[in-house]
C-alpha cells in the first residue's frame, strides 16, 4: 500500500452504506436527545468544562475548527471531533464513489433514519386507518413529516451546538422527505407483511 492509498478510505459500495447509516441515525430524535442532553448538563454545572487555557495543541480534542466557549466540556468536545470526524469521512469516501456507491450511501442515510421510533408514532396514533394501502401510506407519511417539522427539527436545531455542524434549511428539508419516505414506506411493508401473513 502506498501512502495514500492509507490515508483514503475505501470507496466501495457497502462502504457508502455503511457511512450512509451511521450519518442517517446521527439526524434520528435519538442522536439530537443525546446531544442536547450534553448541552443541558454543561450549563447545569453537571459535567466538567474546559478552561480557557487549556483549549490549544495539548488538549486531545483540540481542533482549530472547534470555538472555545463556557459551555464547551470535555463530552462537547469529545462528541463534536466525532461528529467533524464522520463528516470528513463522509465527504472523503463520497469523493471516491462511484454513482452506484452514491445511491449506496442515500439508501444507508434512509436506512439510519428509519430507526428512529419517532417513525412509529403515526401506526400508534392510527393514522390512515381505513384507508386504502396508497391513502394510508400518504397519509402516514404526510404525518411524520409533520412531526419532523415541527418537533425534531427545532430538537436538531437546539443540538446542533453539542456537534459542531451548523443545522441549516437543506438539512431539515433532507429529514422531511426522509421522514415521509420513512412513514410511507413502513406503512406499505406493514400492509404487505398483513397480506402475507393472511394468505399463509
């Protein structure tokens, strides 16, 4: 191997997968909780802080990119160089991918999402209840997408502080149509596991 073929990840397509699901359950309710939580105990004084002083070079989680601040403790900073580390490892494979490894990496994202149970929520509620499978599929999709507007959107915005990359409008319309894909999409594979499991 020569050193760059090291210093490159792979590109492959379970590659691309593998990268989409990690990025896609980091925008899951699960993964902002988690980092808002962090948020919430350093201005409680639950968890120790970084000084001002030693914010430089000998500090492990030091990045230049990373902005010293009196909230900033030793799991922000440790939970924000993981979040840059998977964007960069992201965007260094997703350079070197072929167009089937970019499909990969959508699906993996899609993937990541789903298992957020916020997704459940809608089947709990009813929502589409006897409706036809396409009309309940809309309509419990449709349904996500709002929960996903309106509740873990501002979640992400809140967390977006404890990991270091700014949450912007392309990203909440990106988990939008996520989360309607998602709805929609459990909706259809819970009515074909039904019929299936009425014709068995």
């Amino acid at each position: 191997q020569s050193p760059s073929d090291i210093q490159q990840p792979k590109s492959s397509v379970l590659d691309n997968l593998g990268i989409g699901i990690k990025q896609g359950f980091e925008e899951t309710t699960l993964a902002y909780a988690k980092d808002y939580n962090l948020l919430v105990r350093a201005r409680n004084g639950k968890d120790d802080t970084i000084a001002f002083d030693e914010w430089n070079e000998s500090n492990p989680y030091y990045r230049e990119d990373i902005s010293w601040s009196e909230d900033l403790t030793w799991d922000i900073a440790r939970n924000i160089q993981d979040e840059l580390a998977l964007q960069e490892e992201a965007n260094a494979i997703g350079e070197r991918a072929t167009g089937l490894g970019k499909v990969a990496r959508v699906g993996g994202m899609f993937a990541g999402a789903v298992l957020d149970p916020v997704n459940f929520i809608p089947f709990t509620f009813g929502a589409g209840k006897s409706l036809s499978v396409l009309a309940r599929a809309s309509r419990i999709g449709s349904a996500n997408s709002l929960i996903e507007a309106t509740t873990i959107a501002p979640l992400g915005l809140l967390a977006q502080e404890a990991r270091g990359i700014e949450y912007g409008i392309d990203d909440v319309a990106l988990n939008v149509a996520f989360a309607f894909g998602a709805g929609a999409g459990l909706s259809l594979l819970a009515d074909g596991a039904k019929g299936a499991f009425r014709i068995a």
